[in-house]
C-alpha cells in the first residue's frame, strides 16, 4: 500500500490525511489478509510516524533502510513498513 499522504479528492467523503489515518487503513487492509499475510506499506510523507499500539498485526518490521538504495541514503524521504497478520 502506497497511499497519498493527502487528498481531497471530490471522490472522497473526507479528507484524507496520512498520519491521521494510516491506523484504520492498514488495518482495514488487514482484515482482508488471511492469517501469515503480509501488508507492505510505504509513505513518503517526511514527518511520519507509524503508530504501532493502533494496528492490529502479528509483527510489524521497518524495512526502511533495507529498501533503500545505496545510493539514495539521505536523499530518498520515505518510510516502508512490512506489516504481518
């Protein structure tokens, strides 16, 4: 999953603000895994923080530095999370 860190699009009944609401997105795409199933999640929003105690996984990984090019350290802004069910 790799959601916008905001939108207002007219599609949408409300806004969506990726801090705010990264929880209940991650975990209504977890409730559609089967037990063992794995959720990647990435946000380039610079200033994220994954609350973690609102999730409701198995084991959640940052996978961040793994995913990240050699010679993108320091210059790529994102977070990358693999999240288990």
């Amino acid at each position: 999953m790799d959601p916008p860190t905001f939108s207002n699009s007219q599609r949408m009944k409300d806004i969506l603000d990726i801090q705010r609401d990264h929880a209940e997105l991650i975990n209504d795409c977890l409730r559609g895994l089967r037990k063992g199933g794995v959720l990647y999640f990435s946000t380039n929003f610079r200033k994220f923080v994954l609350e973690k105690e609102k999730i409701a996984a198995a084991d959640i990984k940052d996978i961040t530095k793994a995913t990240t090019p050699f010679d993108f350290e320091g210059k790529l802004w994102r977070w990358c999370y693999l999240i288990s069910k």
